[in-house]
C-alpha cells in the first residue's frame, strides 16, 4: 500500500466520521427543537450531513457519476447557507414581521440553479467544465472551469455565510451575557466553516481531496459539545424543569434588547402563541392584538397588573445583571390573580352591604319614640 492509498483511506475515516457527528448533532438538536435556535441547528446539520455524503459518493463512485453527485453537493451546500442565514435571523428575533416571503423569495436563486442548470452536460453556465478521474482508490476532480454564472453564484453563497455570521455577531452583542456564549459559539462553527470552504476552493490541497468535511467536524464538535456539555440552549441548565417548566407562574425571560430568549409552559399559555413564535419578539409586543404591552400594565398599590384576554395578571419584573451590576436582561414573573381578585371584590362587597345595614339599625335606634309612625295609631 502506498502513502498516497494510506492517506485516502484515512480521508474516507475522517469524512465518515465527520457525517455521523452531523447526523447526531442533528438529532440531539431536534430532541431540543422547543428551545429557541435547536430547528435552525438541526436544519443545517441535515444539510451538512447531505453535503458530506455526496463528497462520501463522489469519491468512490466511477467518474462519470461523480458529476452527479457534485451538482448536488454544491446545491446541499448552498441550501445549507441559506438555511443558515435565516436561522441566525431567527436566533436573533430580528426577522421582520410579514416579510416572511422574503425568505422564500431568496430561495428562488436556489432553485433556478438547481433546475435550469441541471439538464446541461457539465454544469453550464456554472462550470463551462467539470470532469472527474479515477486517481488511486478514489475518484477526484480532474478539471474545472468556471462558468458565466459561477461568480454570482460564489458571491450569494458567501454573502449569506457572512451575513450570518454578522447577525450572530450582532445579537451576541446585544443580548448580552445571555447570547454571548451561544454567539461565540455558532459564530465559531460558521468561521470554521467559512474558511474551510474558502480554502478548498482556491488552496492547494494535498492529492485533490475535498477538506471540507474536515472543517465541518470541527464545526458540529464545537456546537455539540456546547450544547451537550453546557446546555447551550438553555436557559437554566440546572434542574431546568423543576425551576422553569413546571412552576406555575408564568416566567419569560428577555435579553438586554428587550427580546424573548425563552419561556414556561405556563407562559405560552398565557400568551396564547407558541414558543417558538414568541422567543425572539420583543416583549413589550407579545401579548398580541391589544396594543403595546406597556400601554396595558398599569402599576397600582399592589404593584404592576396586566388584564389579558378575560384575566388579571400580576406581573413582578426581575433585573439580572452581569460583573460589576451590568444589565443583561429581565426575568418576568406572571401571577393569575383572576380568581384572588374575584374573591376580594366579593368580599368587600359583602363589607360594604354590612356597613350600610348597620348603618341603617344605628339609625333607627338612634329615632324618639312615636317616629316614623302612621298618624291616629295608638301607641302600645
């Protein structure tokens, strides 16, 4: 066996070993997928998974199916950043609201792509050539040439990667402590990601080899095992559904920005809305078609009430901070007081009844003797 037979076969350990951590990061984030970001993470693992198993097949398949194979590998892949894109934006709640034919209108690109291109021999227009050969015991790109469309095509691939990255950036910042770690970290994968792909693209690499699937273990080892080991998409990692899911009030989370990073049971059924379409709106606008939340909570006595769909709700707002007293957030406690409320109104009702009975006995007995009866009566 030669060195060159040696290091193929130790690629195809890698690439391997590299899918089945895209196939389990995708499953542990979709066992997650009511935490907000889990189904944008799970997405792109599928498509990472797909990509990586194309390359798996372009390499041990004969030359002229490798072409195949590598139409779509570069179309999962493109996918894959597009999933990415948006998912960022979801992550940081900065989707705007009714605009959701955008997203698929940024998909029409995809598409095209992938059917007008399609029927051509060698990918014209993206590639002007692309042919493959059996070198060792695997089968690698023999000749590229790229086509009219290969550099816009380029240019959207990368633009939504970074794009991402930008929006993950962003919200890392914004949110504060509560997304900083989240944020370093997806940013970190995409990086990888980013680069890796750059570098396979325009580097010399050793014997043809696709890296790519290198750098993509790399990215699902950093997500995985902060996800795994430090719970990243949790809130309260510690005895979360003690604390969090199964305490009766309704508790809501917001970041620095203002914006849901998560929420109880108890609270999506106050706010009437999944929690996936509330993580990521601004709070002040959650609770739905009555207006602006702060317009509604008013603060009395007995401190901030909130009527809400036929109930009274008693909100205690919880600042948390960071090192040195920084605001990251605010912890929203909300208390049904429908039923207390009730109870005191009824309460002090019957009070006001007695009061006025006694008032009336006081006044009676309070009358001189003859008063108030009918005249010609004799008295007893």
């Amino acid at each position: 066996m030669s060195d060159g037979d040696l290091v193929q076969i130790v690629y195809l350990c890698a690439a391997v070993l590299a899918l089945s951590m895209m196939v389990a990061l995708g499953i542990h984030a979709t066992r997650l997928r009511h935490m907000h970001g889990a189904p944008a993470i799970a997405a792109v693992s599928v498509c990472m998974a797909a990509w990586i198993g194309c390359v798996l097949m372009i390499s041990i398949s004969e030359p002229d199916e490798a072409v195949v194979w590598d139409h779509l590998r570069r179309f999962v892949a493109s996918l894959g950043t597009w999933i990415a894109f948006w998912g960022a934006v979801d992550i940081a709640g900065l989707r705007p609201p009714g605009l959701r034919w955008l997203q698929w209108a940024s998909l029409v690109p995809l598409l095209v792509r992938f059917l007008a291109i399609w029927p051509f021999s060698g990918h014209a227009w993206l590639f002007s050539v692309a042919t493959f050969e059996r070198r060792g015991m695997l089968t690698a790109q023999a000749e590229l040439i790229r086509g009219p469309l290969f550099v816009p095509y380029l240019l959207y691939v990368y633009g939504l990667l970074l794009a991402a990255m930008v929006v993950i950036a962003y919200w890392a910042v914004i949110g504060g402590r509560l997304a900083r770690k989240q944020g370093l970290t997806i940013g970190a994968a995409l990086a990888i990601a980013f680069v890796t792909h750059i570098a396979s693209y325009f580097g010399k690499v050793a014997i043809d080899l696709n890296w790519m699937p290198i750098g993509l273990a790399f990215s699902a080892a950093i997500v995985g095992y902060a996800m795994i080991r430090h719970r990243m998409l949790a809130l309260s990692p510690v005895s979360r559904h003690v604390l969090f899911d199964a305490i009766e009030l309704g508790v809501l989370a917001t970041d620095r920005a203002g914006r849901v990073v998560d929420l109880n049971p108890a609270m999506v059924a106050i706010c009437g809305v999944p929690a996936a379409s509330a993580i990521g709106r601004r709070f002040v606008d959650l609770l739905g078609p009555g207006g602006d939340l702060r317009l509604r909570m008013a603060a009395g006595p007995e401190g901030i009430a909130l009527e809400h769909n036929g109930r009274l709700y008693a909100v205690r707002p919880v600042p948390f901070s960071g090192p040195g007293g920084v605001g990251e957030g605010q912890l929203y406690l909300f208390r049904d007081d429908t039923e207390r409320r009730r109870v005191e109104g009824e309460r002090d009702r019957l009070i006001a009844e007695l009061r006025d009975v006694a008032l009336e006995v006081q006044v009676l007995r309070s009358e001189p003797p003859g008063a108030g009866r009918a005249p010609g009566r004799p008295v007893p």
